[in-house]
C-alpha cells in the first residue's frame, strides 16, 4: 500500500524517480498509525540523504573527477 501523498510530499524534496520513492515508502510506511508512518518518512529520507547525491553537489566536483568517485 503506498500513500500517493506521502510520495508527492517527499518528490517535492528528493530528486529521484517516483518508482523508487514509491518502493521505500510501502517499506517504512506500510501502516495507519500515524506514529509509524513517521518514523517511516524519517527512514526514507535518511536512505534518500544516504544514497542519492543532488545535482547541484555533483557539478562541481566533475571538474575534478579523481576527487569524486560515482
């Protein structure tokens, strides 16, 4: 069950496909508690933070690419 909300809430935010943010949140935040839906949405942007790099930090450092590993 993924909460199309909660997706358009996060994609505001997150620069990766609805597919994948759509795969976390019916991971962390398959529920009606409120409590741990929250808890989810801090799980799925702490995995978002982890793993996914924004664009706008990445285009300095292709200038340099020995800096910067992909």
């Amino acid at each position: 069950m993924v909460r199309k909300d909660l997706t358009k809430l996060i994609k505001e935010g997150a620069n990766v496909p609805v597919y994948v943010l759509e795969y976390l949140l019916g991971m962390y935040c398959a529920s009606d508690d409120p409590a741990t839906i929250e808890a989810g949405l801090t799980n799925v942007k702490r995995v978002l933070a982890e793993n996914y790099v924004r664009p706008t930090k990445l285009k300095g450092k292709v200038q340099n690419p020995r800096e910067w590993q992909l």
